[in-house]
C-alpha cells in the first residue's frame, strides 16, 4: 500500500509539472504568435515570404521540429532593429527583450548536441607547453602549418585537423625539442666581449665611402637611417650558443629637437631568418655620457646585434635644409657570457634527473671556428634501464597534466625499453620513449577526458588565460579536488591575470579578435601615406595592447572599447594623433584625452584602422564587415557569386559612396550593404593608417599642397549615414553614440569571442541565455572586463564536456 501511494504521488506531482510547465509554454507561445502576428506577419506570411521566410508557419511548429537556423535569423533581425522595418510601426523595448527571450529559449530547445570542447593544441600553445614542460626555448611554432581558424580564433577544434603529415612534423618538433634540452659542449667561462665601432673594419669604410651617409663624429658610428649599411659589432658577437648579457652605448646626434630611438634585434646577420624583436629605447645623453640600453637574451653562434635608427619625423632632402641632419651615434656594443653556465644544462637535469650515475660522454669532434678541439657530448648511464623507465614514468604525468596510472604509462615505457634491448645507445632509447610521449594524443590533445574534473579545469584555465599547461600550483588544487569550487576558480583567475604569462592572453586574444596579427599583411603605399615607418607600426601594436591589459588589471568596463576618455601612447602615436605633450617613444603611458579628441575606443585605435584597411585605401565595406563581425557579434555571409568588388579609387574621380550606391542597386547586395555601409562610412573619418581626415588623398585629380607631398587633395570624406534600424549619425562621434546606446549587443559580442577562445569550440545561437548569464554576472562589477573573464570561467559552457 504504501509502495502504491508513494507511486501515485510520483504521478501526481509529475502531471502537476508537467501542467505547471506547459501553461506557461502556451503563453509565451501565444505572445510571440501575437508579435509575430502583429509586426512581422504582412511581410513573412501566407500571402507573402520575402527571404524565403514564414514566421506563421516556424510559430506552429513543434520545438523539437523547428528550424533553428530561420529562428536565429528572426532573433538576429529583431534585435538588431531591422525587422519590422524603420517605416513600419515599433514595438516598445519591453516586448521587445521579452520576444527575444522566447526566441531564445525556442532555439536552446530544439538544439540539445553541444560541439564538443576536444581539441589539439594550436601551434602556440604547442610552443608554450614545451617550453614551460621542458625547461626550453627554442623556437617551435615555425615548425607546424598554420592552424585554421573558426568564428575568428584559431584554437577552436573544429579547425584543428590531424593529418599523417602533420603528425610527422610533430615528431620533427619533438626530435627539435630534445636537442634543445641537451648541451653538448661545455661552456666557455663566461667572459665580456666588446666591440667600439670606430675600431671596426667594415665600420671604417663605410665612413670613408660614404655609404649611406653614416659619419665618425666623437669616436662614434653615426646612422640616420635602419638602411644599409649595419651597424657592425662583431667583436662583440658571441662565439658559442647561450644566454648572455648586453650593453650598447649610444647617443643623438643633432636631434633637432626630436626624441630619437633605436630598434634594437638579435639574429642572423644575413639571410631571411626571422630576427628576434628586443625592443625601441629612447636614445638620450651625450658623448660623454651616452646611454646604455641593457638587455638579456639567449644568442646562438655567430648571432650578431642589430642596431636601427628609428628617426620621426625623418630628415629628407628637401625639407629643411637649414636643419643638421639627426642620428644616432653608436659608441661600443659588449655582450657578457654565456650566462648558463650549468654543464649539464638545467633542462636536462630536469628531463634525466640529477643523479650521478646519468654523465655527459665525449663523442664526435666538432669544428668551431673560435674554439680547438672541441667534442660534441652524449648522455650516458650506468644503470640504462632502471634511468629509461624513471625518466619516461617522470615525464608522463607532468605531459599528460593529470595524473596516469601504470597502464597507461607502460606502452610508452615498453618502446624505450625495447630500444635498450634492441642495442640502441641510452640517449636514443630515451630519445624514442621522450618523442612518443610528446607525439600522442594525451600529450597534443585538451579536453579529451570522458568527465571534466580539477585537472581538466587546471588545463582549461591554464591554456585559456596562458596559453600553456598548468602550473604547480593549480596542479596541487587540482589534486585537492578543490577546483571545482567557484571560489578558487576566482582566486585563481585573479592570481594567473597577475602573472606576466598573461601577456600571452592579451597578445592572442587581442591578435585574433582585433586582427592585429595583419598589421604586416600590407604596407601603405609611400605615394599616399609617406609618414608611415616602423616606429608608427610598433607605435600601434603598443596602444592596444597596453589599453586592454589596463582594463583588463582594474576590471574597468568594456564599455571602454566603445568609447573612453584616455588611451596609451607614446611620442610617435601621440604626434600622429595630434595629442601634444606625450614624450618618448620607448615607453606607453595612460594619456587622458582633450575634450576636443576624436580619439577612445579601440575602434579609433591606428592598429584597427590599418588593420582594417587594404594598405592604400579604405573601404567601408570591409571596415563594415569587420565591426558587424567583430564589435557587433553579427558576422555576414559573402557576396553572391559574380558580383564584383568595390575598389577604392585612388585616382580621386570618384567617391566611394558614389560607387556603393550603383552598388546597392543590386537586389541581391542592398539587405547586406544596409547594414555594412552605415558603420563604414563612419569610419572613414579615419584613413589607412589610422590618422584623421575631411578629404581623401588621390594621386591623380585634386588640388595640390602647399608641401611637396606625393599626392594631391581629393574629394571631400562623407561619414554621414542611416543604420538599418532607421537611426542617422552625421559623423563617427554620432556613430559611436549610437554603439554606446546598443552596449549590450557589444557585450554580448565580446563575452561570445571570449567563450569561443576559453573554451575551444564555436558559440552557436543556442548558446545565447549562456551567453546572457556571462554578461549579468559581469554586469554586477559594471561590465568589467576581468569580471566577464571570472564569469566565462565559471560558465557551464566553460566547465562542461
């Protein structure tokens, strides 16, 4: 009897939720009908289906039956204000949110197939996870193909593939990788090395040839310009691989009033090899006391320094002739190493184990030019097999970043072994056991286990916000089991954004949604923009990284990258700006804006600008296209096949609106034009290269400048436009207003590309009342930026399978 009862009262409460819960259903059912009915029925109806859509028809479908793709194109239109129509009645802002919402919860119900969060490491943070594994640093990335990239970023898993070639390139990064962990000569004692420029062969007759216009002034080397010839230092070069420490004595000569710098790179004298960015510093002092520029950096043989004059405004021909030409006297260059001077090196140590029955054997002899008789080494024990199973056992876990039973560690331990007794050497044998343990799936694949506990939470926090795998000491909370709690995520988060490895965030995330990673995918035209050089680019880059990691530290609203009273400059960018005041060029410091500045907000920013422009021109097409998908969250399909591209003309004949205009008489491009154009035309209050402007430069027709300058003034900049929502702007502060006004589209924009980066697969429309929870828990802390990362961090999209 009482079995019974309780199964009648399972029963009742069960019918009980189920009315409970359908009432509502059909409610909500019957408002949307009513909406639907009402705005958008006339255009999307029985009689008439322009799109090809019927909103009658998705209403009386089931949920499980619905077609998600032409519901997320209803929510996409309504939200954005573009249906119903501008001319046609509005409803108010509360039916609004509330038929969004319904929408919402129709599409998260009719999808239930999450894509699922298993991924391969990208290339970079393959290079990280070796490096941070290994003790190493040599350089890696170069060595795989480029990753494909989904929804903008490119560690999502879905472009990710694993081919038989690539696996083959791992091996070869592998094989790179324990090379590197191994020195196999002994370091010279560390001793100084010094180069004084004018005591240099080739130095001497650049001077009295002439070349390039360099000149001997107070015993110094003196270049005006990055081009030829080199500063050469090669007294100073090291003369074996290592870390080493360098000095460079420099000073400005003729300055003129400017702050002059100097690019400062390591690498290969000659030749296409990529060299090694060291930083800009300020050039400042005298003769007699120059400055010194100060760095540590690991060097390989027969490395040399790059020195680069970085001169802005530069000193030509026909400017200025009363003026002395600036440079940049170079006195003395010293490099002091090598520094690592552990023999052997820490890295293997760390691999092999410091014990003593593990030793470096003299093998082959190898040339070096400034050392005789010199022997290559090989690692040796007295113990092989015992040394091979504990070095390969020691490994596996701290790869695999989790903890691994026998079984799975004894295949890998088996292949070493079987080198041993197959005669292999021991270096060998551990060679084959270190490469397959770093060629497998659960060293190069994330999110592969069947739950996700503490280590696969360490792994998503560490790659999400590191780009690496975890550290100690989420690896201890992961074996307390602690973070699973929401608290320690949060002091986690909070201590990893204050570690220097979250520069690898902001350089990623930033590269990616920004597309900074273009900046070099075209170079300006010298004909329309000769004020472009190296400086200005670096310049760039610097501002925008160093704006959001500002906001990123004091959590300050992303509202910010709409619209801010400050950004970060230096000499270079400030002057390109027209901000006075800004000095030096080495250093980027929180400037507050004058009230007359069009400038605030990433979207102001040079970076974006270039980025966002084809190198001669701009084109509100593509900047259109770039802020829908980017700050707006609603990227567009491609043109139809055969419609042709809009060109800038840059013979100034025409205008670009007048060429969009026959443009969007093409039936099948005005829905899309409407909605790019509006945001374009905005943007060309800015030019090519970020710099602002009321008239374009052409090459051809227009009044002439008062300056000799290489191009002409052309027809006047229109940024007046109607969003496809109905509201005008006149010029890009309207425009802004008008993002500003639909902040939380931005937001929600943003907390997607921050969701689709920390968690490695794509942001469907299912996704959006995940999406929603993220942008209300961050809306708490006034949309700060680091409070929408602890948000995403404790997302069920984040944490879940």
């Amino acid at each position: 009897m009482n079995a019974v009862f309780r199964s009648l009262v399972v029963l009742v409460g069960a019918v009980c939720c189920v009315i409970a819960s359908s009432q509502p259903a059909r409610s909500a059912d019957g408002s949307l009908q009513k909406f639907l009915h009402q705005y958008c029925q006339a255009c999307h109806g029985p009689e008439n289906q322009e799109a090809e859509l019927r909103v009658d028809s998705l209403v009386a479908a089931r949920p499980e039956h619905d077609s998600v793709e032409a519901w997320a194109r209803v929510l996409e239109m309504i939200e954005a204000g573009e249906m119903p129509p501008a001319d046609e009645p509005r409803p108010d802002e509360a039916a609004v949110e509330q038929v969004i919402k319904q929408i919402s919860e129709r599409i998260a119900a009719a999808t239930t197939q999450r894509p699922p969060a298993l991924r391969r490491m990208n290339r970079q943070e393959y290079e990280n996870t070796m490096h941070d594994l290994l003790g190493i640093d040599v350089p890696l990335a170069d060595l795989l193909p480029e990753d494909g990239s989904v929804q903008g970023f490119d560690n999502v898993g879905t472009g990710l593939s694993i081919s038989s070639v690539l696996m083959e390139q791992y091996l070869e990064a592998a094989n790179v990788a324990f090379d590197a962990v191994i020195r196999r000569i002994e370091p010279l004692p560390a001793e100084t090395r010094r180069a004084d420029l004018m005591q240099i062969k080739e130095n001497i007759e650049s001077v009295k040839g002439n070349k390039g216009g360099v000149i001997e002034v107070a015993n110094s080397f003196v270049k005006f310009t990055p081009g030829w010839p080199p500063a050469r230092v090669d007294a100073a070069h090291p003369i074996e691989d290592g870390v080493y420490r360098c000095r460079l004595a420099v000073w400005p000569q003729d300055p003129g009033g400017r702050t002059i710098a100097v690019a400062v790179y390591v690498g290969a004298l000659f030749g296409p090899e990529t060299l090694q960015n060291i930083g800009v510093f300020d050039v400042t002092g005298t003769p007699e006391e120059p400055r010194l520029i100060e760095f540590t950096t690991r060097f390989k043989e027969g490395h040399a320094i790059h020195i680069l004059p970085r001169i802005w405004p530069e000193h030509v021909t026909w400017r200025d002739k009363h003026e002395k030409r600036p440079g940049v006297g170079i006195m003395w260059c010293e490099t002091y190493g090598p520094l690592d001077q552990s023999f052997p090196s820490e890295a293997q140590k760390q691999l092999f184990g410091d014990v003593d029955h593990i030793t470096m054997v003299p093998d082959k002899p190898i040339y070096m030019r400034h050392r005789k008789g010199v022997k290559l080494h090989r690692v040796e024990s007295q113990t092989p097999r015992q040394d091979a199973e504990r070095i390969i056992r020691t490994l596996i876990p701290r790869a695999f970043r989790r903890p691994v039973s026998d079984k799975e560690m004894q295949p890998f331990v088996q292949l070493t072994l079987d080198r041993l007794d197959a005669g292999r050497p021991f270096e060998q044998a551990v060679r084959a056991g270190f490469a397959a343990v770093l060629c497998s799936p659960q060293f190069l694949l994330l999110n592969r286990q069947a739950e996700v506990d503490d280590y696969e939470i360490a792994s998503r926090l560490s790659y999400f916000l590191w780009s690496t795998l975890p550290d100690e000491p989420l690896m201890q909370l992961a074996a307390e089991g602690k973070l699973s709690d929401p608290a320690v995520r949060h002091a986690q988060v909070e201590r990893m954004v204050k570690d220097p490895r979250i520069d690898r965030f902001v350089e990623n995330f930033t590269g990616q949604w920004l597309d900074l990673r273009d900046i070099d995918f075209t170079t300006p035209a010298q004909s329309l923009y000769p004020e472009y050089e190296p400086l200005l680019k670096e310049a760039m880059l610097g501002e925008t990284r160093s704006f959001f990691t500002h906001l990123l530290q004091q959590d300050l609203s992303v509202r910010n990258l709409i619209d801010s009273d400050f950004t970060f400059l230096n000499e270079r960018l400030a002057d390109h700006y027209g901000i006075p005041g800004v000095q030096g060029h080495e250093h980027f410091r929180k400037v507050m804006l004058p009230e007359e500045s069009v400038r605030g907000g990433v979207l102001t920013q040079a970076s974006v600008l270039k980025v966002t422009a084809n190198g001669t021109a701009t084109s509100p097409v593509i900047r259109g296209v770039w802020v829908m998908d980017s700050i707006l969250g609603r990227p567009l399909p491609p043109p139809p096949p055969g419609v042709p591209a809009v060109e800038p003309d840059i013979r100034g004949a025409t205008t670009i609106r007048q060429q969009l205009d026959q443009h969007r008489d093409i039936a099948a491009c005005a829905r899309c034009h409407n909605r790019i154009d509006p945001p374009g035309f905005a943007l060309e209050h800015f030019d090519a290269i970020g710099g602002e402007r009321q008239w374009y430069r052409s090459l051809g027709e227009g009044e002439k400048l008062e300056k000799k300058l290489p191009y002409r003034k052309g027809l006047p900049v229109e940024t007046a436009s109607q969003l496809a929502d109905g509201r005008e702007f006149s010029d890009f502060r309207e425009f802004r207003q008008c993002l500003l006004e639909d902040q939380d589209t931005f937001a929600r924009a943003l907390a997607s590309k921050l969701l689709i980066y920390a968690s490695g697969r794509p942001v469907r429309s299912a996704d959006r009342l995940s999406v929603q929870r993220i942008i209300d828990a961050a809306s708490q802390n006034d949309l700060g930026l680091r409070s929408m990362i602890h948000a995403v961090v404790q997302s069920e999209l984040f944490l879940s399978r």
